[in-house]
C-alpha cells in the first residue's frame, strides 16, 4: 500500500508545481495601484470612471492619491483606455470602495456585477457606496490634506454599529445578494457638503453650524475637520441607505431612523444611542448595549422576535429616583413601543411600498416552506404583500450605564 500513495504523492506534487507562474508578474513601478473607484454616466450612454491611485503614505497612515478619469462602453473598456493615459495597468488589490453614481443606480448596477465577480484581483471586503449625486464629486472631494482618500469611507462603513444608523455593504455581500431570486441590496450614500466660514452647506440637505461636530440624523462623517477650519473644504458623510429591487435598480431610500430599524433585525449589530420620551414628557438618552433577532416565516405571515439591551445615560432631572419600578418599566415600555415602530417603518418603506426584501423574508420561506415560496416566487416581493408581519420586542435596561 505503500507505493501507491508514494506515487500519488509524486504526482500531485508535480501539479502543484506545474501551477506556479500561470499568471505573469508585473512590478510595482509598472501599475497603479487603486484605492477607490467612481462609476457614473456619460450624456451618450457610456459610462465614465474616476480611479483614486495611491500615490504615498506618511508616518500617521494617512494616504495620498490622485485622480484618473476615462470612459468606456464597460468597466473592462475602462480599465483598459485608461493606460493610454499614463502607459501602466490598473492594479485593484488594493481597492477600499466602489462608488456608484445616482444615474447609474438609477439604470441598474446589476449588469457591472459581472466585472467585479469574475475579476480575480479584487477583494471581496471592498466597501460599496452610492453618491447622492455623482461619483466623481466623491472622489475628488478636498480636505485640509487633499483629496479625501477612500480609505476614509471604509473608515465609516466599519463604524456601522456606533450609531446603527449607517449600514455596510461589502461587494461579497452584494454579489451573493443578486444572485438569489429573493434577496435585494442595500448600500449607504455618500453626499459631499462643502464647509464655509460659520457653516456646512449640502446639496440636498440643511445647514449645519460649524461649531458642532456631529452630522444631521446621527449618520457618520468620513473627515474630522473641526472647527474654524478653512472655508471651501468637502465633508463627505452618509445620509441615508439606498435600497435597490431585484433587477438591481435603485427603488427608494430608508432615513437613518429607517435604517436603524432593519438593522434591529441584525443580531448584534445595533449600537447608538436611543432616546425615548416618557409618559410624563422626559427625555432620556439610553445606550444600546446589544440585540438578538430571528426572522420565522409562517404560511401567510412573518415574524420578527427581537430582545434588545439598553442602559441608562442621561436624564433631565440628575435628582430624581431612577431605581422606582415605575420608571424602569416606563422606561421598557416605551423603548419597546419605539423600536417596534421602527421597524415597522423599515419594512414598510423596504418592502410593502418600495417592493424589495432586504430582510431575506424570501430567503426564509424557501429554507422553511419550500412549496410556498414556490407559489411567491415568479413575483417576488410583490407576491408578499399580503403575508401580515408580527412583531414581538422585548428588552432590558440598566439604570447605572
């Protein structure tokens, strides 16, 4: 018996061998090195493609990139035309985010998913965001250090659970998504504001006085510019998550509020802060401390069982005593009630009125009753709209923090 595996060990060593060097090497000197990626549309049709290419790194981690622009009939066409500009391939290893434009949204981002799944340099933990109006606004955005790299937006993605108000779209995610017949694509939006003397004005949105450092609804800024810095500077933060139907096509979009409410629907993904209103008007600030969620699936309904966890930060009235059981369960009702409701509002703006399944409903009744969702399939998520959502909350609280 020994021989046989001695010569099958032979064998597929020599195999191994044989795949070594299939691709060819390059030199560093010879690429571009990516670090973010705009894709947005042109007047005729095509599609026009901002590259970030890193450019140095000081002793802080701070990178510095500069911009490359082309356009193509596809992203491949693209990646190419643009070595016409600077004699080197793209290199996209390195690549943090890829940032869609609202046109492209707009008319579908399905059909460029297959550049991404088949290129063999691309991570799967690249960030994905959509610009609340071009691309290329986002990435040629300035600071008081240059261009805002896209290290920076990645920066904000993986802070998703501080506010709960900010979701993370990966693009491994995002292939698995579209390639199911029920489940749809969420990703969260970049507006740039420029910051003048006395103020941040926003395209889309309201002014924010420059004195404070917090982004309106919670949602999180990719720079930290404080205040009294130079006027004409970019902010660039998220406001808001794009939801996309099935075809890949961008269908509404869910406040922050909103957002937070899918996110309760997340195990272990929800932090920020919950402030709630009590029955003799206070308002309290409580901190999230944790969640635990299931999603069941029954023959003309769905549930959603969640617990969550809160403890006690701030009240109006420091004197008061917190420890009398009519203000801890006051507490627990209405923090229920509100978390309930926003739920409510996620699903109802995701999937009764803006037809997609963000929540994997579809994903659920195929694991569990398979014989009906062969009866929603075909419309999916039309064909949910009269499947009754239940909701049961339940929580704790901590009055010490």
């Amino acid at each position: 018996m020994k021989w046989p595996k001695r010569i099958l060990m032979i064998i597929l060593s020599g195999a191994l061998l044989l795949t070594f060097g299939c691709t060819p090497s390059r030199e560093l000197k010879d690429m571009d090195i990516i670090e973010g990626m705009g894709i947005d549309l042109t007047p005729s049709g095509d599609y026009q493609v901002t590259y970030q290419i890193f450019r140095s790194q000081d002793e802080n981690g701070s990178e510095k990139v500069s911009i490359l622009q082309t356009t193509g009939k596809n992203l491949f066409e693209c990646s190419r035309n643009i070595t016409t500009q600077t004699g080197k391939r793209l290199y996209y290893s390195n690549q943090r985010a890829v940032i869609f434009g609202q046109s492209v949204a707009q008319k579908g981002i399905k059909p460029l998913m297959d550049f991404f799944a088949r290129n063999h340099e691309l991570r799967l933990g690249e960030r994905l965001f959509v610009a609340e109006k071009n691309a290329a606004d986002i990435l040629t955005a300035k600071d008081d250090n240059g261009i805002i790299p896209s290290q920076e937006y990645e920066r904000v993605s993986t802070n998703e659970n501080f506010t709960s108000k900010v979701v993370d779209m990966q693009l491994g995610e995002a292939i698995q998504r579209m390639s199911t017949d029920s489940d749809c694509l969420y990703i969260p939006v970049l507006t740039k504001q420029q910051k003048t003397e006395g103020s941040t004005s926003s395209a889309g949105g309201q002014g924010q006085s420059s004195g404070s450092s917090s982004s309106p609804g919670g949602t999180s800024s990719a720079t930290s510019s404080a205040s009294g810095s130079p006027s004409g500077k970019d902010i660039l933060q998220v406001s808001r998550t794009a939801v996309f139907d099935h075809a890949g096509k961008l269908s509404t979009f869910l406040t922050p509020e909103e957002t937070r409410g899918f996110m309760w629907t997340h195990s272990g993904d929800v932090g920020g802060v919950l402030s709630v209103t009590l029955s003799n008007g206070q308002l309290v600030s409580l901190e999230i401390k944790g969640n635990q969620s299931k999603l069941s699936v029954q023959k003309d309904s769905f549930t959603i069982d969640l617990s969550f966890q809160t403890a006690l930060t701030e009240t109006p009235d420091f004197m008061q005593d917190v420890t009398r059981s009519q203000f801890t369960n006051d507490i627990i009702s209405k923090q229920n009630s509100q978390v309930k409701q926003e739920i409510q509002n996620a699903l109802q703006t995701s999937f009764f009125n803006g037809n997609t399944d963000i929540f994997r409903i579809g994903s659920t009744y195929f694991h569990s009753f398979p014989d009906r969702w062969r009866q929603l399939q075909a419309n999916w998520p039309k064909s949910g709209k009269n499947l009754k959502p239940i909701i049961h909350v339940k929580s704790t609280v901590s009055l010490y923090g």
